[in-house]
C-alpha cells in the first residue's frame, strides 16, 4: 500500500475524514521532507489543476505542471527529485500505457483527487 493511502486511511479512521491534503503531508513529514510545506503547496496546485480541468477524470499530469507548480512555491529542488519523492510515496505514478507526443507524463493517485 503506497505510503499516502496509509496515511489517507488512517487520518479517516481517526476521524471519519478523507483529507488528501493531511495524508500528502504526514507523508513528507515521515520521511523528513525539508520543504515539506512547499511540497505540500505544489500537491495542491497539481490536484487543483486537476479538478478543474475539461477532464477531471484522467488524473493526467506532465512533469511540465509539476516543474511550474514548484518554481510558483520558490522551491529550489531538481524536478527530478521532486518526481521521484512523490512516486515514492504513491501520489503519482508514470503512465507508461499511453506516453503523448511531449513524453512520459503522470497519473496522479485517483484516491487523492
């Protein structure tokens, strides 16, 4: 079970609530994320984007989106770490079935959209 779905379940358990936003930070907090609020700030820009896209249910992003949302916050990390920090606790995953003409893009965990 990726590493934000255990936080997501528990923080419901706890208290009935489904906060995405609650479980992405326990989960930059676990593993000790400097930037965890800034991070958190790029997570909300990204499911924001989302939700108010012409096709909310694609949970498709580009690491263009990601790259943009964290220059916005002022975060000075590689993209690519970035990436691999959200992958890691199962916020993203790539989506290798169908990569568009720009490249590999995205799928952001549907349970946190």
């Amino acid at each position: 079970m990726p590493n934000v779905i255990r936080h997501l379940i528990n923080h419901t358990r706890e208290t009935g609530e489904w906060n995405p936003e609650i479980a992405v930070k326990k989960y930059l907090e676990e593993i000790a994320e400097p930037e965890a609020e800034k991070m958190l700030a790029v997570f909300k820009e990204i499911r924001q984007e989302i939700i108010h896209s012409k096709q909310p249910s694609t949970f498709k992003i580009k690491p263009n989106l990601i790259k943009l949302a964290a220059e916005k916050q002022g975060l000075n990390v590689n993209v690519n770490k970035l990436i691999v920090e959200l992958k890691g606790g199962g916020i993203i995953s790539p989506n290798i079935t169908n990569p568009t003409k720009e490249g590999l893009t995205y799928e952001v965990n549907p349970a946190l959209i």
